[in-house]
C-alpha cells in the first residue's frame, strides 16, 4: 500500500476545510463500461491494489426501471401502463408518455417506506468500517430522474408547455429521495453521493432561470435533509454548470464533482469557489488518460494539484467519469499512483 487509507475525521477534516494532509481518492478506480472485459479484472487489480480507497461506497437497493427489485411489484420506476421501448436510447426512453395518466403514475409511485432491508448493506458497511468515512450513494436525482421517466426531449418542453404537472412528478421525486436520506441516516453513513449531468459541453442543458425556479428548491430541501441528520450531500455533475454553482454554494453543497475538464474553466472556478465548497476534481478521462503519456498523466494530476489545492483542504480526487477501454494501463497506473501520494 503506497499510504494508508484516510480515517474518517482525515476525510471530515478536508470536506470541512479544517486541515491539511493527504487528498482524499474516491471513484479513482471507476472501471468504465468495457474496461474489464478489455484488460481482465486480475489486471486492473494488479495496478491498483495497493492505492487506497479513502472513501467506502454503500448503496442501498433502489427501485428498478421497469421490473421491482423487491416483493413489492410498485417498487420499479415504471408503472403498469408504460410502454417501453429498449430500443430506444435510454435518454429517449419515455415512462410516462401522457400526462393525463400522471395521476395513476403516482399512484404506483415507488415508495421506500414500504420496502424492508433496502439499506442493511449500508448498515453492514458502516458495522464494518466504524472509523472510516462511508458515502451513501445513488445514480439519477432530480433532472436525470424527470428524463428517465419522461424522456430528455419531453422534459425540456415540459419546463416551457407543462410546469405545473412538472412540478407535481419533482414533488414525488423528492418525497422518495427524502425517505433515501434518512433510511441512509439511520445505516450511519457520513455523506450522500448523488448524480444529475446539468451541463452540456458548453452551458447548461437549461437556463439558469430554469434550474432556479424548478430544480434548485428541491435540491435545497433535499441537502437541508442530508445536513440535519449529520450527514455531507456531494453531486456528480457533468459538463458546463459554472452558471448555477454560484446557486449550489448557496444552498450548502458541500462537494462537487467532477468540475469537467474541457466544459469548465478549472483556475477561475477554483478561484472563484475555493473555500466555499469542497472540489472532488474529475480526471480528464476523454483525453489525457487514455491519449497521453504516462508522465504527461502526472503532469496532468500535478497541475490539478496546483490550481485546486488549499492550505485548509477542500480537494479530492477521482476520475471524471468511467475510464475508457483504450486507456492504457500504465496511463491508469500513473493517474492512481501520482493522486495517492498527493498532500493538500
């Protein structure tokens, strides 16, 4: 091991901006899609086994899209008059084709409360781990979840041609990611991790006004949630957002990730935002990992290094999404081994 793992007061200490020291690795060893069939699984361990994990991942059992992944034939994100297609691109997949049947949608909306054993893995891994930091975490929060049931397309025009059925379906979302953070809260968990890819390459996928006036209120409730039970609320957000993280500041996001190379300007973010929110920096996963070369890559977490550190903490690390199948194997090596010898 080239350092011990973090405990969890190291980890604290930097989300909090407290104190130096190491930088936290998390989703560092995110295998993309292909990259285990590419290389085997004893390959990718044998370049990665003695970095350390800092943070501990825990899921809890999530409704699943279309077929319950519990007794309850309700717990799916589908309802018995969807129709869909997987034929179709998942962005284009459409639940909930008609908003006159939104009403009976919600009526089998999927409901935590009504499940049992959803978090005990959770549990299990905060029994197991007691002074480590452990991040409770799920895929799809608000504006992934409205496509995944709408369809990107119709969601969009759902913003414009039907707010206020919009804003009904945004109020069940966050009734059942409510009931997520306390059932995380009560397994003992130190953070939430979720997703939601707002940008695109170049700006939001809306407008700012758009997010503001749909989305922002329900991430405010839902971070206040996480905050009054202890816990830190982290989001995963793809491409250009540097118009609305003004907005997550205010409402107490404590980190952000992965601050997209090529979408975001990295210097002016972290001199806008440093000291204010926590940055888990993503690693250029598009370009430099898989097409540069092994020192460029140490060049590369160096110089992420130098613009987001602080004397008091608030960097992190990881990959800014899955790493591609092409990535050389010695690029991943040098991206793991140069992050974990990193001092904030």
């Amino acid at each position: 091991m080239l350092r011990l793992p973090l405990a969890k007061d190291q980890v604290n200490d930097c989300i909090n901006r407290r104190h130096g020291g190491s930088v936290p690795l998390v989703f560092h060893k995110w295998w993309g899609e292909g990259l285990e069939e590419r290389y085997g699984s004893q390959a990718l361990d044998d370049i990665s086994s003695d970095i350390p994990d800092d943070i501990i991942l825990a899921s809890y059992t999530a409704p699943g899209l279309s077929t319950s992944t519990t007794a309850d034939p309700n717990y799916r994100w589908s309802y018995s008059q969807s129709s869909q297609s997987h034929s179709k691109a998942k962005d284009a997949a459409v639940l909930l084709p008609n908003w006159d049947d939104l009403q009976p949608y919600l009526a089998e909306f999927p409901d935590p409360d009504l499940q049992s054993g959803l978090f005990d893995e959770a549990a299990q891994v905060r029994a197991a781990h007691p002074d480590r930091y452990v991040l409770g975490h799920w895929w799809y929060c608000f504006y992934e979840r409205l496509w995944s049931i709408r369809g990107m397309e119709n969601v969009l025009m759902d913003l414009v041609l039907h707010p206020d059925e919009l804003k009904q379906l945004c109020d069940s979302i966050l009734e059942h990611h409510l009931k997520v953070v306390r059932g995380f809260a009560a397994a003992g968990v130190d953070g939430i991790f979720v997703s939601d890819d707002l940008g695109a390459q170049n700006t939001l996928m809306m407008s700012p006004s758009m997010f503001r006036e749909f989305l922002k209120p329900l991430y405010r409730t839902l971070i206040q949630e996480a905050h009054n039970h202890g816990m830190h609320f982290w989001l995963h957000s793809c491409g250009n957002i540097s118009s609305i993280l003004e907005d997550f500041v205010e409402i107490g996001l404590d980190v952000i990730h992965p601050i997209q190379i090529g979408t975001m300007d990295l210097p002016a973010t972290a001199a806008q935002f440093g000291g204010r929110i926590s940055f888990l920096v993503g690693f250029d996963v598009q370009h430099l990992l898989p097409e540069g070369t092994a020192e460029e890559v140490r060049a590369g977490v160096h110089q992420i290094h130098d613009i987001f550190a602080r004397p008091e903490g608030g960097l992190l690390l990881a990959a800014g999404n899955g790493i591609l199948p092409g990535t050389p194997l010695a690029n991943i090596r040098a991206f793991l081994e140069t992050a974990a010898i990193l001092e904030r």
